[in-house]
C-alpha cells in the first residue's frame, strides 16, 4: 500500500518553530493561504513509500517448506484411511495415484517401452515434465522421490514469479494475497506431488513474467518449457501479444512513435512470441519418433474418451453428471466442484473487467482464454488441477479483495478446510483426480 508521507519544506514567511522544533503556521496566516503559497511556488513534492517487499528467498523456502507438509499431511491420511500398516506400504500408493503412476512409468521405461495393449496410448502424456523428471533421477535414484522433490522445487519457482508478476502489475500486498490463494486452493497439492502442476506453473508464470519485463528472449525460453509441459501451455503467446502492443503501439503510452517505428520495433519482437510453437512442435515430433504418426495421441486419446468439445456442451454433461450423482462421493468432489469453479471463474472476471482498479488486459485474456480452453473437454475430470495453474484468476481475485480484509479471511479459510477435505479424498483413491 503507497503512503504518502510530506518532504520537510524549508522555513518560509509565514512559519515558526514550535518548542518541539517543528514549525508551525504563525497566528494571522490561515492554513489555506500557507497551501496556496506552496501550489504557487511548486512545492508540493510528496513521496511515495511503500511496504517492504518480501525477499524471493522467503517466499521459495515458505512455499517448497508448505508443498513437503501437504505431501506428509497426505501420506498420514493415506496411512490411516487405506490401512496401510507400512511407510513404504503408504509411500506406494500415495505417490503414484492416478496420473502419477504413469508419468513415473514413462519416466522410468520412455515414451516407446511404456505401452497397453500393444499401443503407445500416454502419448497423450505431454514430455516436458517426464524429461524434467528423468533429469531429476540422475540426482534422486527413486523416480517418485525426483518427482516429488522436482515438483516442490518448481512449485517454489513458479510462486516467485508470481509474486514478481502481481508486484509488477499491482504492489506487493496483492502479491501476497495472491499467494496465500494460490497455495491454498483446494487443488494445490498437486503441485507437490508427481504431477506436471508444478513445473507448468514455472513455466507460465516465468513466460508471462517476462513478457511484462520485456525480456523477450526468456520469454520463448520458457514459453516453450510450457507449451512441452501441456496442450494450454501456448496460451502464453496472447498476454505476451497483449504487452508487446501496449509496448511498442503508437498511443497514449508511447507518445510521437509513429506505426513505421512500431513496426520496425516489434516485428522482431513477434517473432520471438512464436517460438513457443517450438515446444509444440517437439511434442508432435515425439509422437512421429515413437509411433509414426505426429498427430497419433488424437487417436490415442479415444481410449481416455478425451476429445474437443463446445463449452455449451461441457457445461451439459457436467450439470446432468452433477444432478445423476448428487449426494455421491462423485457429486460431492467431481461434479459439484468441476461446475461451482467455473461459476466462481467466471465471476471474478467479471468484476475484474467492471472494476477499472482491477482491469488487466493481459491477465484479463489469459484467465479467459484458459478457463475457456479448461472446459472444452469432453472427458472433463480433473478441471480443478488444471485450474490450480491458472495464476491470473488468483492475481485478479487478490486486486478484488485488496480493500475487503474480512472477505479475504472468509475465502482463505473455506479454501483451507476444502484443500484438507479434497486431500483427504485423494489420499484414499477418491474422486479427485
């Protein structure tokens, strides 16, 4: 929060000190009169203070310190909900339930060795976090501990830059905020644990960070990390495409610049905001290597029922999953949350483009875009993991709530007990995927 505080103005007609030593307005000179004596001479010259940031440093220890803690928290409920009488008995299945049994699997014998039924169906397993992880064994022996120490690491990364990004774009309280709602979204352990969460949010947070920062050349580094990482990864391009115009167009923030200038400056630019296609490209590559065929995991992602679907469509069948299974342990943690998310979604940001302190043109179309692209699936299971990543709803909901302290602790605490709740529900093979 900026605090403007008055720069000590030099003695002046019209003042005298106090005992204290601070001057004060002498009797007959009226305090309007000593205003407009300063408004005359131009000496109204505030300054802005501002809170101390806090250091990267903390914010990687708290948050990688948080991801071991779920991880424990997680292998205790497991334990005691399973009955598991063993560490490594509980360690087993805790660390490879659903999708992480095959990134570990694909970490372990490759794209090519890792096959069902004669076929090469994970190639709709992005590489980029199995190629992190295969790294990571060179250092860690035990594949499910490299993805667990891998995951923390990179989820600790990826809080820092969006720390760096929210401070940027607002002040350092959002940023915190934002954190503090971000890490305790029911669906961030995943983060911690052998999934790609951790290591996406890296990547898109990083890209976007430095496509505010103009560091176009970071900016493809890790846009192609993302869009190895998962199909949304390439959405980093449009708040990229968003800065770069705000950044070179001719308008109110770049005075005189002509559209020959514009061009000639950020053509090159939007060149670099391509190269994300990379990434994609090497994921195409993959599927040619192993199976012949770049596009062979659209065919392969009939065996999930995994496909593209309308919006319209997807809202549908969730609704009517929802109102079938109602009062299940699938309605209560699949349904209910996949369609009371995208409401809460889709209502920060509208308040976000009604409120102009909030408005964000950058975050506002990558919030958008990704929820968007999150629930056009025809096979829509885990849309709060893949939520989980999507930093600029947390930022957005952080500026809304900037001013409201009360509502803030409300929604922290209900995210808490609900993160605690959906964790137990995964420790035990439940609906939360």
């Amino acid at each position: 929060m900026d605090i403007i505080v008055p720069i000590p103005l030099p003695a002046e007609p019209g003042l005298i000190k106090s005992k204290f030593g601070y001057p004060k307005t002498a009797p007959g000179i009226s305090r309007a009169s000593r205003c407009a004596h300063h408004a005359e001479e131009g000496r109204f010259a505030p300054m802005r203070i501002q809170r101390p940031n806090t250091p990267l440093w903390k914010i990687f220890a708290a948050t990688f310190g948080f991801r071991i803690l779920l991880f424990f928290i997680g292998l205790a409920a497991c334990a005691a909900l399973c009955g598991h009488k063993t560490f490594q008995s509980a360690y087993s299945s805790f660390t490879q339930r659903w999708d992480a049994w095959h990134y570990i699997r694909l970490a372990e014998q490759g794209y090519a060795g890792y096959m069902e039924d004669g076929k090469h169906l994970f190639l709709v397993f992005f590489p980029g976090y199995v190629w992190a992880l295969r790294a990571m064994c060179l250092l860690i022996p035990d594949t499910a501990a490299a993805g667990l120490v891998l995951s923390a690491l990179c989820c600790a990364g990826g809080y820092c830059y969006v720390y760096k990004l929210t401070e940027t774009y607002y002040n350092a309280r959002v940023a915190r905020s934002a954190l503090l709602y971000l890490a305790l979204f029911p669906y961030s352990f995943f983060s911690g644990l052998v999934m790609t969460e951790g290591l996406f949010l890296l990547a898109t947070a990083g890209a976007v960070y430095y496509a505010v920062k103009r560091k176009w050349l970071l900016f493809a580094v890790f846009g192609i990390v993302s869009a190895l990482t998962r199909m949304t990864g390439l959405l980093v391009i449009l708040p990229a495409f968003v800065e770069l115009c705000i950044a070179e167009l001719p308008g109110k923030r770049n005075p005189g610049r002509t559209w020959k200038v514009a061009l000639r400056r950020g053509v090159p630019r939007l060149l670099l905001l391509a190269v994300p296609l990379l990434g994609t490209g090497g994921y195409l590559l993959l599927n040619y290597i192993v199976d012949g065929d770049p596009l062979a995991f659209m065919t392969m992602q009939e065996h999930w029922h995994q496909g593209f679907m309308w919006l319209p469509g997807v809202l549908r069948y969730v609704t009517a999953y929802l109102i079938s299974s109602f009062g299940t342990e699938n309605g209560w943690f699949l349904w209910l949350p996949t369609l009371l998310l995208f409401v809460l979604s889709v209502l920060i940001l509208v308040l976000s483009a009604l409120k102009r302190e909030a408005r964000n043109p950058a975050l506002w179309s990558h919030a958008a875009i990704y929820l968007i692209v999150t629930y056009s699936l025809s096979w829509l299971l885990s849309a709060g993991r893949y939520l989980s990543c999507c930093f600029a709803l947390f930022i957005l909901l952080a500026k809304l709530t900037e001013k409201k302290p009360r509502l803030r602790t409300v929604i922290l605490c209900i995210e808490a007990v609900c993160m605690l709740v959906f964790l137990g529900v995964y420790a035990k093979s439940g609906p939360v995927l």
